[in-house]
C-alpha cells in the first residue's frame, strides 16, 4: 500500500506541484483583480467628480470610493496571503484573519443603515467581535512562538512534540 503520508511518494509530489501551479495561476488572476479593482476607482472617479457639480462628491460618493478603495486593499491582501502560501507552504492564521477582518470593517464602512435592520446590526457586531477576538488569540499565540504542545503516542512510545 502507498505511504501517501511520506512526502517522496510519487502522488503526493505530484498531487503538490498541480496544486502549486494552481496558487500561481490564481496569483496572477488576482492580480488581474487587483488591477481592475484599481482601473474601476480610477473610473468611479472621474465619473463622479466631472458630473455636475463639478469637482464634488456626495456622501453616497465618497461611500462608494471608500468600497471600491477598501475592495482593491483587500484583494491585495488576499494576493499576500497567496504569494506567502507559496514561499511558506503553509496558511498563517494571522494574516488570514487579518485578511477577513479588513473585509468586515470595508461592510462596515459601506453599510446603509437606512436599509438593514437591527438584527443585521446585531449579526455584523457579533461577526465583528468573533473576528477581533480570533485575531486577538492569533496575534497572542504567535507571540508565544506559535507553539502547542501536545503528546503524541506512536509505536508504542510517548513522545513530546511541538507544533507550529
């Protein structure tokens, strides 16, 4: 039987290189992304600012700007996480949970509350603190080197080991 668990088994290098060439090809479409993103603010600009009155934007504008502007910033977010899963092989939690809770606060930012209800208040301060506090114990457990201890018994033999 196949030892899918060793890294020098044959599937698993190749099942790891498609999935490598996979991230690569979604960094460059976010890139993409990112620079469409960038193009619409750009545009949503101009739009705005040469419609009469010339040279002014609305709250509702500004509003807007502040979404398309906190959109790019979080796929270029999203693009460094990409590129770190890449260099590291690994996803870090910190910068993930970062990731989201920029996301959140861009709702925030945008959110009309002459169109939502209490209860969906509610639900994004709930989501709001859940995010915090995850990033919270994130940013702790990384402090203390990101280790947790655990004992493992394998063979017969307990050992301490440490995991990142």
């Amino acid at each position: 039987m196949d030892d899918l668990a060793n890294p020098r088994e044959p599937l698993v290098q190749i099942l790891r290189a498609v999935v490598h060439m996979a991230v690569r090809v979604l960094a460059v479409l976010m890139t993409l992304v990112i620079l469409w993103g960038v193009a619409d603010v750009i545009m949503v600009l101009y739009h705005n600012l040469k419609t009469p009155p010339y040279l002014m934007l609305s709250i509702n504008n500004i509003l807007a700007l502040f979404g398309a502007f906190m959109a790019v910033l979080i796929a270029i977010e999203i693009l460094i996480n990409i590129i770190i899963y890449l260099r590291d092989d690994v996803i870090h939690v910190k910068i993930v949970m970062a990731t989201a809770l920029m996301a959140i606060a861009r709702k925030v930012i945008i959110l009309d509350f002459s169109k939502i209800t209490p209860d969906y208040v509610l639900a994004i301060a709930a989501v709001v603190l859940a995010m915090s506090v995850g990033y919270w114990l994130a940013v702790i457990k990384d402090q203390q080197k990101g280790k947790i201890h655990y004992r493992k018994i394998s063979d017969g033999k307990k050992s301490d080991k440490e995991e990142a």
